[in-house]
C-alpha cells in the first residue's frame, strides 16, 4: 500500500479518486462521502513498543492520503458550486432585464443575497409604510361604488319650457313622475309605463305650468302657472279638487309640509295654505326682492328654506303668520341666483343650496346657526339638488357649460361619478319613490333616467305598505275643500 500511495502522491485528482477507492486495508475505512470531515473511528495509531532517543512520528496510519483526497473532493464541489452560482447569476440578470426590474429591490430574483443591518433596518421601514398604504387602498377598494353613466330610459319632452327659475317635475310616493311641457301636463307611471296627459291649457292664451308638487304621499298633484293661481288635481280621478288664489305674479315654486302648500311667486312673497281650511291663505313670508325659484319644507316639517332670484336663501320656521317679514337665518353667500335648495335625509339640520351662472357653488349649511359648514365649486349653473340616503351622497344637476349631473360623496364633497348626456342645460331632477332612479329633464328637451343609486342590498317598500298609503292618503284628499 505505501508503494501504490508514493507512486502515485504526485498524479492527478481522477488518480486520487482512484486511489480512494483501492484502499482496501483491514480496517475496512467508511465511506467518505458520509462523513467528509471527519476520520474513521476504526482508524487506530500504533504506537512503537521500542523506546528510541527521539521521538519518529509514523504516519503510515494517519490517513493522508484519505485527507488529500477528500480535500481534493471538496474543491472540485466548490468549483461545481461556483459553476452553479454564475448560471444562477446569469439567470437572475437574463430575468431582470426582461422584466425590467432592479436585481437589488427584487425579492423574488434575489435569493442569496443578504442586506445588512443598515440596508435591513431601511427594508423593513418600507414594509410598514407598503402595509400603511395597502390597508388605505382596501378601505378606498371598499368605498368604491361603480356608477353606470349612461341614461337608463330617454323620453321625449317637446316644447318644454327652457326657463331656470321654473319647476316642472315631480316623482310621486305612488311612483308616478309629473311633467310639465309648456302648456299639457303629462303622468308617467313608472310601474306601469303608461302615459297619459292630465290637462291642457288654452292654445290661444300665453300662459303656461311653472311650478308642480306632489303631496308627500298621495295622489294630489298641484300644480302652478302664469295666471298667478295654484291648482290642486285628484290625479285617480282626473279631476280639479281645488283652486287656490292669492298670489299677484306667477308661482314658480310650491313645496308640501302635510296638509299646508307653499307657494313662491316672481315678486318676492311665500304664501302658506291650509287645502283643509275655507280660507286657505293662513300666512306670509316677505323677505326676498325678487322670483322665488327654490322652496323646500324639512322633513319633520320644523324649517322652510327659500332661495331667490336676489342670491339669497331664507331659513323659517313652522309659525304661519299674516306678517312674517324676518327669516331665523339669511344666507348671503351665493353671488348668483338660488334655485338648488334641499335637506340631507339623515341629518335634518343641515341645507345644501346651489348658486346660478355667476357662482356655481354648492354649500352645506348649519341651520341651527347659520354657518357654513362646507362648500365646492362646481364651475357651473347648479339648478337643483338631490340626496341618497342609503349611498350618503348627493347629485346635483348643471347648466353651462357641461350640462352634466354630478354625484358627491357628502362626507368629504368629492366626486363620485359624472352623467353626461344632455346637449343643453338640466333644468331640474326629481328621484323616484324608492331613490334609486333619478330623472332629469333639460333645455335639449329630454327627460332621462339614471339608476345612479341603486343597490340590491336596500329593504325595498314592499306592496303592502304602499297600499295602506295610498288608502290613507285618499281619505286624506276627500278633506281637501
């Protein structure tokens, strides 16, 4: 065996590798494949029993050959490991070039690579800001709402009449929307789909519908005009209940609180009627110089507000008095005509009022005391405003020179879709019974239908309270005189 291992200490590794192999003594070595760090325990020193002056190691036990060739084995492991390394790199650059990525930012190219305490301290900065930001995109993914921007139904409206101060829709509790064109008045019943025309005025007169309001729940229509007088019709039985006079100008604006009708004419003065009572007229409310075009009651029925032709708004209160000349709060922010005036549903306190041409402005008001609680700029006419509430947001239809409708997520006044379509101006919106549909008719002589609000997760009414309304609400109108 020591002349095989000194022939051949000077050969090449496959000659190691040979040699490991024809190492065949009688101890029998393990394999070293198994533990390639570590000597066989059967390998045992002898010793010499001769005692000599000096001390002669005798390494023909010691192995070195078996350690020659098991470092030899393990660098040409390293050097296939080296190899395997660069094919990894090459990889790794072929992939990002590709892609286009940095290896460095790469968590999933960079396998090997190891960040130090600095580089370390930064990536794991990152990650908190990245889980600060995904977890602000899910909340706004949730938030999201897709709105269908196209019109769900366009109907013809010929002849109607292209003035903003006037307003000529009105959707029913009964689903049934009201249109006034110029001089006919025609009934959609949205369940149905059936139309059918109300009345007519004379052809060889010039006066002509301003103003129609449903009751809150029921089937009296009244309805306005340019002769100065209010009509109230018995829808059902296509028939005049009553005729209520009082007003010098024609009525541009009416608005329900039960069993009280309130009326708003072109010089300035609100009248209050009572349609149970003989004498209707049971009280003023004298502020504005000029056309009132916006009135709305409160849902409670505790406030009216009122906006001008004069840039004002008027909060009042319920007290019906022959002389009430001084309103609880005036609004003097709009710049332009006031004709956008509604109440948020949820909130009974707060106003929304929107400015004409010259101002374009939507703000929220506090009706407690008056102020301004917040505001934005639409850039152009704001001719009515509407409220959802099961989305907490609200619409508002424009003029020039978009003549869109747009919808706001009240909480922070930001937009939530814009509808376009109209060719000319929206005159006014009204929503359906349930406030998934909004209407709007405009000056291009369109009246279109936007399911903007719909939800499959709302209670809708069901037919069964719809009926018991209706009833109570007829037994309501025989008391009107």
């Amino acid at each position: 065996m020591d002349k095989i291992s000194k022939s051949k200490m000077g050969s090449s590794q496959n000659d190691l590798r040979t040699l490991g192999t024809l190492n065949t003594k009688p101890n029998k070595l393990k394999t070293p494949n198994k533990t390639p760090l570590k000597l066989p325990s059967s390998c045992k020193k002898t010793t010499n029993s001769k005692t000599n002056d000096r001390y002669i190691p005798n390494r023909t036990d010691n192995g070195i050959e078996l350690s020659y060739h098991l470092m030899s084995r393990e660098n040409i492991e390293n050097e296939h490991q080296k190899d395997n390394k660069r094919i990894d790199t090459a990889k790794r650059k072929l992939l990002c070039e590709i892609s286009q990525m940095n290896e460095k930012e790469s968590k999933i190219l960079n396998f090997n690579s190891k960040l130090n305490d600095s580089e370390q301290s930064f990536a794991e900065n990152l990650k908190l800001l990245y889980s600060a930001g995904s977890s602000s995109n899910s909340v706004k993914k949730s938030t999201y709402r897709h709105v269908i921007n196209a019109p769900e139904k366009i109907l013809d409206a010929p002849d109607i009449k292209d003035d903003f101060y006037l307003n000529l829709i009105d959707w029913s509790s009964n689903n049934c929307l009201a249109v006034a064109l110029n001089k006919d008045l025609y009934i959609w019943n949205a369940t149905t789909k059936e139309i059918s025309q109300l009345f007519s005025m004379d052809e060889n007169t010039p006066d002509y519908i301003t103003s129609v309001s449903w009751i809150q729940k029921g089937n009296v229509l009244a309805i306005a005009n340019s002769k100065h007088m209010t009509q109230l019709w018995d829808v059902n039985k296509n028939c005049v209940i009553r005729t209520l006079k009082s007003h010098s100008s024609r009525v541009a604006s009416l608005s329900w609180n039960s069993h009280v009708l309130t009326s708003g004419s072109r010089n300035g003065e609100i009248h209050h009627h009572d349609v149970r009572l003989a004498k209707h007229h049971i009280g003023n409310s004298k502020f504005h110089n000029q056309e009132v075009c916006g009135l709305k009651w409160s849902p409670e029925g505790r406030y009216l507000v009122s906006g001008a032709n004069d840039n004002l708004a008027c909060i009042w209160d319920n007290n019906y008095s022959l002389d009430c000349t001084t309103p609880l709060h005036v609004l003097r922010e709009h710049t332009a005509a006031v004709k956008a005036v509604s109440w948020c549903p949820w909130q009974t306190n707060i106003i929304s009022t929107g400015g004409g041409t010259a101002d374009g402005k939507i703000y929220m008001w506090n009706v407690y005391n008056g102020n301004v609680i917040q505001s934005v700029d639409t850039k152009s006419q704001v001719s009515s405003i509407l409220w959802s509430k099961y989305h907490k947001e609200f619409i508002s239809s424009h003029g020039y020179e978009n003549n869109q409708l747009i919808i706001w997520k009240y909480s922070d006044m930001s937009k939530v879709a814009e509808l376009t379509g109209h060719t000319n101006r929206v005159l006014k919106m009204a929503i359906s019974p349930d406030e998934d549909t909004v209407a709007s008719i405009g000056a291009d002589e369109t009246l279109r239908l936007w399911k903007c609000f719909a939800s499959d997760e709302r209670k809708k009414r069901t037919k069964d309270s719809s009926l018991c309304d209706s009833k109570s609400q007829s037994s309501f109108s025989r008391c009107i005189r």
